[in-house]
C-alpha cells in the first residue's frame, strides 16, 4: 500500500468517528482533492459547508475560503490545517484601503469577490465569484458598482453589463502572469484545442478563450463537450480533477508556471494532524462575522441563472 493510501485510510477513519466532513478546493494536490469528501469551486464549498450537518469542517484551500466557512458555519468547528496559505489576491486589499474607497465613491454598492478577508466581506454590500459575478453585478440593478479586489474579473464583468464598474486594482500573479504569447504558443501545439480561461486572466487572454469560467464552471463545459481536447487557463490542479472526470478527453495546461503555492501547502499529513490534534482552528470574530455573512448571504440568494 502507499503513503497516500496509508494516510487517506487512516484520515477517512478519524474524520468518520468524529463527524468531520473534509472540503477542497479544485487547486489543492491530487491526492489532498481525492481524500476530500467535496471538491469544488469558492462558491461550490461556502454552499456546500453551509448545508453539512458534520460538527467539524476540515478545509483544505486558503485562509479566506476556511474564513468563509467559518462564516456560514459559526456552530461548527473549522479546521484549516496550514495556517500560513494565504491568497496573494486577498491580501491586495485591506479594510483600512476599502474604507477610503468607499468614502470616495459614496453610495456605490461594494459587490467583494470571495477572493477577500472576513473583514473586506464585512465592509462590502454583496460577495460575488468567478462563477456568478454577472449574475450578482446586474442583480444589484445599481447604475455603478465599486467591484473588488480583482481588477480582470471587474473588466471581464464590464464586458457584459452597462453599469459603470469602478474597480480595485487587485490581481492574481498565478492567472494575471499568463500571456497571450504562451495561450498562443498552446494553442499551435494543440490546434484543436478549445481555451478554457478564468475570468482572473488578463482581458487580452479572454479574448482568446472559447469560454471563461470558473474552476467548477470548467468540468462542467468540458464533461458537456463534444470536444475532445481543451487547453485549460487557470491554476494547474485543476487539471487532476479535469483529467479524473473525463478520462477519455485531453487537457493541456495554457503554461506549466500557473501554479499557486499556497494552494500546495496543504499535505495528508496536514490534514491528519490537524483531525487529530483539532487545532488549527479558524474562527472569524463574531462582529466581522455578522456583517461578512449579510454579503455572503445576500450572494447565495442570488438565483444562479439571474441576469
Ligand atoms: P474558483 O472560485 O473559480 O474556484 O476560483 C478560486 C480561485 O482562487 C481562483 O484563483
Ligand atoms: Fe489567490 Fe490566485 Fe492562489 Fe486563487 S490562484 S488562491 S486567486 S493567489
């Protein structure tokens, strides 16, 4: 038997005897998204930890998606067994920079992608992610919204509303690094590929793709397809699970440099120590909490197909 096999036996023993439901995120290592109980995208794991009847909720991604969790679930216990994986995106933004903003921009509803701490969400009128951000933008029907942190996702929704979108200049280096030369470079080697590309890609990449989508988003049009290949512009993990659910159709990746660290921080053993010992624990303050989950809720009751 393998380590993995080894470690995921013995995680899958401890978290059944103490009701633990492991989530992660589609960037996280093969082997930490195949001992997860769910994998998915941002919205995806708020949805589905929202709705566990698990008493502990061990999260496998980076800190903002463990705060959201522990955002929708303040009864249950979250653990988030590296504490140091953080969000580059995230971190562009603090409260202290919103609060000037928003003082400049007075009275333009504040639509914070997921991608944010607790307390960003705190101070924001509605989340929003890769996978519903027009959706939420047009169901606001506010002729101007302030979008943050990411500035290719604002554009990208500007691309397909009339309201005026002001914007945070916050990026992702993983997705925001890629160039058109390397989209161009995979879609020689790979003619009958189709593009699929993140909405956190420069605007000059959309504009190649053949869809944007989120991580979730992406297994979706791919399983759907009659295509049989697909150059995937986005975090490479996602190609595990890409690969895992149609393993008759072929993925390239649009450059081998998008990988995100701190989404590969996360290790078996990680996750055993910390179902073991209960500790990290994340627990957003219950004042950030309060005003962060109004956002957050407000997102969730956006129906998936308005706009
Ligand atoms: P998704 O919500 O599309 O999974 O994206 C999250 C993320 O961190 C993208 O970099
Ligand atoms: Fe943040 Fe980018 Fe990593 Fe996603 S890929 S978690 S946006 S740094």
């Amino acid at each position: 038997m393998s380590n993995h096999t080894i470690l995921a036996e013995k995680i899958k023993e401890i978290a059944r005897r103490k009701n633990a439901i492991i989530l992660a995120h589609n960037y996280e290592l093969p082997e930490v998204q195949d001992v997860a109980d769910l994998t998915g995208d941002s919205l995806a794991l708020s949805i589905q930890a929202s709705e566990t009847d698990a008493d502990i909720i061990v999260f496998a991604g980076v800190h903002f998606m463990a705060e959201a969790a522990s955002i929708v679930c303040p009864d249950k216990k979250v653990l988030f067994p590296v504490p140091d994986a953080g969000c580059a995106m995230a971190d562009m933004l603090t409260p202290e920079e919103l609060i000037k903003k928003k003082e400049e921009l007075a009275g333009v509803p504040v639509v914070t992608y997921v991608n944010s701490t607790a307390e960003v969400k705190a101070l924001s009128d509605i989340c929003c992610t890769s996978a519903n951000a027009i959706q939420v933008v047009k169901w606001t029907g506010a002729d101007e919204v302030l979008m943050t942190p990411d500035r290719n996702l604002a554009r990208w929704v500007a691309r397909h509303t009339d309201q005026k979108i002001h914007y945070w200049d916050g990026y992702c280096p993983v997705h925001d690094n890629l160039t058109v030369n390397a989209v161009k470079e995979a879609k020689k080697a790979h003619p009958n590929a189709l593009l699929l590309a993140h909405p956190e890609c420069p605007m000059e990449v959309l504009e190649l793709a053949d869809a944007v989508r989120s991580t979730s988003g992406m297994l979706v049009f791919a399983s759907k397809s009659d295509a049989e290949e697909f150059i995937i512009a986005t975090e490479n993990g996602l190609l595990h699970q890409l690969r895992k659910q149609n393993p008759d159709k072929k993925f390239y990746p649009a450059s081998a440099d998008m990988i995100c660290h701190d989404m590969k921080k996360t290790t078996l053993e990680h996750i055993l120590a910390a179902l073991e010992r209960e500790v990290p624990v994340v627990k957003v303050p219950e004042e950030t909490r309060i005003k962060a989950l109004r956002a957050v809720q407000r997102m969730m009751d956006v129906p998936r197909d308005a706009g």
